[in-house]
C-alpha cells in the first residue's frame, strides 16, 4: 500500500444515486494509505447511495458541500459513478468549474463508470484516452476522445493525467492506479 500522508483528493457526488462502492472503496483505502479524503456534494447531510443503480445502499456523510469547497486545496479529483449519480453531477456548474480547474492546472483526475460524463460535459475528453462504463463509450467518442475497454486506463495527453476504470469489478487496479500517480 502506497503511503499518501499529506496528499488531499476531492471526491465529488451528488447527494443521491452514488454507486455504493465506487464512493467507498477508494475513499477507505485511500484513507488507509494516509491521504485525506473530503466527500463533497450539492447540499451539506448525507449521500445516499445505490448498489447496481437500482437497490439502496448505505449513507455516507458530505464532509462539505461543492460550492464551498476550494479545488486549490487537492492533489486529486475523484469522480465515482453511478448512473444518476453522475448525470446529475454533469449539469452541475460548480462540479463544471472544479473538473476544467483540475485539468487547466495539471492535477490529475480519476473516474470511474459512468463518472466520466461530467469529463464529457465540460469538453475535457477531447484528446484523451479513457474507459468507462460500456453505455458512456459513444458520449466519449463524440465528445472526442478514445474509448478502450481496459480494466484501467492511465492517459496523459493534453497536459493532465487522467485515470479512469469501467465498473466496481476493476476498483483494485483503478485505487491502485490512483495511489501509483500520487506517489509519482
């Protein structure tokens, strides 16, 4: 396990429709490893989230909420999917104006499943090459970039890394992936 004390990643979700795991198993092995984690979404509680996108799954606190928080303060992006989870994250203009900040700087970003819809929305995908949740490939594909069907894909291109998976199934290789780019 890779020692990340000191390195502060920003997981961003809406308040509900999260997929269970893709929220809580990066956010308790990242914590394991030493980094600080701050879950934030829409509005200050709890995220509900989903399992399967369909039965409910446990509550996780918002340790704040995505207007407050200030993206200069994280070393990483973290995007976990969930179908509406992430199609109700992409119309967000503060989640917008977070993802285009992380790229414009050169921090990385990691997503996973349908996560990278918001990367799709702000124009972020054009150039890259990424993985996903197979129903985002064509979203990926007009929006520009190049879709793979890998179990995680690390892709450099245009000035920012960015790190993305296709389902829970590949979360050891996406955390992994994400603890190997921190530790750079």
């Amino acid at each position: 396990m890779a020692e990340l004390s000191g390195k502060k990643i920003l997981l961003l979700v809406n308040n509900q429709g999260v997929e269970q795991d893709e929220l809580k198993v990066p956010a308790q092995k990242l914590r394991a490893a030493g980094a600080e984690v701050t879950v934030a979404a829409p509005e200050s509680g709890e995220v509900k989230s989903l399992v399967g996108d369909w039965d409910l799954g446990e509550t996780f606190p918002v340790d704040a909420t995505i207007s407050s928080v200030d993206d200069s303060d994280y070393d990483l992006l973290l995007l976990p999917g969930g179908t509406l989870n992430a199609d109700s994250l992409r119309l967000d203009e503060d989640a917008q104006k977070i993802a285009k900040a992380f790229a414009s700087s050169g921090r990385p970003v990691a997503s996973i499943c349908h996560g990278p819809w918001l990367l799709v929305e702000t124009g972020l995908v054009d150039g890259k090459t990424l993985t996903s949740y197979q129903s985002v490939r064509t979203d990926v594909v007009n929006a520009g970039g190049n879709w793979v069907d890998e179990q995680v894909k690390v892709c450099p291109a245009n000035g920012w890394t960015l790190i993305t998976s296709r389902n829970p199934g590949d979360l050891d290789a996406f955390v992994g992936a994400i603890e190997d780019q921190l530790t750079a």
